[in-house]
C-alpha cells in the first residue's frame, strides 16, 4: 500500500514539474483582445576571441654591407581587449632563421613586436615565449580592411651575420600566434 503511495504521490510531483517547467522559462506570451503584447528574452554569448589579419611578407631587400631590417603593420583584434603574442620561427627548435634556397646555409634573424602600426622597434620577442598584457582597441575584427592596423612585427638580420654566410637567396617562415588573455 505504501509503494503505491509513493508511485502515486511520484507521478503526480512529475506531472506537476512537467507542466511547471516550461511556463517558468517561456516567453511572456500576449492576451487575446485588439491588440496583444508578449515579451521574450534574447541572449548570446560572446566567447573570447582573437584574430590576427592583415599580414603581409616581408621582402628585407639586397645586402650591401648593412644589416637588413622590414616591418608589416597588421591588425589584432580580440574581445577581451588584451591579448598574448608568441612568434615562432621555422629552424630547428622553432628558432628565427631564414635558409638558403641553394646552399642550405642558416642565417639568423631577431622579431620585435610593437603594439601600434608604422614602428621601427618594440619588444623583442624570444621564439616560442608569450609576450602577454598586450592591449587593443580594435573595434572590427580586419581593422576596417587595414586601414586601422594597430600592430607591428619587425624583423631584422644583423650586418656580420649577413657577412658570414655564402651568397645566395633566404627564406623562412615566421609564425605569429596571438592568444586572448
């Protein structure tokens, strides 16, 4: 007799919740006259994000006896407004080396990071080490197209080590990673 009380008394709390649940997270819907009004809630979520954009390559030029440098202002965008840079290399260990198309030969380069566009220094960044509390003010995710980039890596190769290595055309991949905080 007691377990069909608890059934009994079980289905109808079930039945009640049932009923209950969606009136508690519905809409406040309209009364039926000449005009009707409901209410709803809208949401979303806004994860943190990021995006870096805008890059170009950067061609150094032609050694002439002087330590080459280039730089490309590009666009970080994020929603928490701060963000973290790590660069990358693609040498051995993620270092910062260009190599040589023909004769294999390494020649190393140094990156900087500056955190508003048109610079010729910043910080100097270590291969796969954050540089993080690095801010923006990017209100659109591609800086409007470019026009408002607000960022420069720099990178440079340094006279004696052009002067060291043998005569022929150098290259490599820079990975720039750059992460919300």
């Amino acid at each position: 007799m007691f377990d069909r009380f608890q059934q009994r008394t079980r289905a109808v709390l079930i039945g009640a919740l049932a009923v209950l649940a969606p009136a508690a997270m519905a809409a406040d819907q309209g009364a039926i006259d000449n005009t009707s009004e409901g209410n709803l809630e809208v949401t979303l979520e806004l994860p943190e994000l990021v995006r870096i954009s805008d890059l170009q390559d950067i061609d150094l030029g032609t050694f002439d006896g002087a330590a080459l440098d280039g730089a490309d202002d590009v666009c970080v965008w994020s929603t928490t407004r701060a963000y973290s840079i790590t660069a990358t290399g693609d040498g051995g260990g993620g270092a910062f080396t260009l190599t040589g198309n023909t004769g294999g030969d390494f020649l190393a380069y140094t990156v900087e990071w500056a955190e508003s566009a048109g610079q010729t220094s910043g910080t100097a960044l270590t291969s796969g080490t954050s540089l993080g509390n690095r801010s923006t003010t990017a209100t659109s995710t591609d800086c409007n197209g470019g026009n408002d980039n607000n960022a420069t890596v720099i990178v440079a190769v340094a006279e004696d080590d052009l002067a060291a290595v043998t005569a022929d055309s150098y290259s490599g991949t820079l990975t720039l990673l750059v992460a919300p905080e």
